[in-house]
C-alpha cells in the first residue's frame, strides 16, 4: 500500500495527475488532494477519475499508470 494524491490543477493537456506521496515531483499541498492508502497506481488513478476527468499517473512515480 501506499499514499496517493491527485493535483488539483489541470495540466495544460487537461490531465490531473496522480502521485505517491514520496514523488519528488509531487506539489506543495494546496495544489493536491490526497486520495489514500492504496495498494497501486492503476488503482489510484481509478479512483482520482471519480472526481476528475482526465488523469494520469506521474512520469516519475507511477511509470506503469503513464500514459504520452
């Protein structure tokens, strides 16, 4: 399991995009919102799509829920 968190704010692709909570890459916390202890990205990125409409996993900590 680990922590998850999805940004608040849009890429300027229109992506969310969803982080560890060990991602250097991830933003200060009024950019995040936390999305839980879950046991995978795939699954977190699932989840973050409850709320938004584009998402994607980080180029840096959720290589394997990445998508160009």
């Amino acid at each position: 399991m680990a922590e998850f968190y999805i940004e608040t704010n849009a890429q300027p692709n229109g992506d969310h995009i969803v982080h560890n909570a060990n991602c250097s890459l991830l933003p200060a916390k009024d950019a995040i919102r936390y999305l839980g202890s879950i046991a995978s990205c795939a699954s977190a990125v699932k989840k973050a799509a409850e709320s938004f409409k584009q998402v994607n996993g980080c180029p840096q900590c959720a290589t394997t829920c990445h998508s160009a």
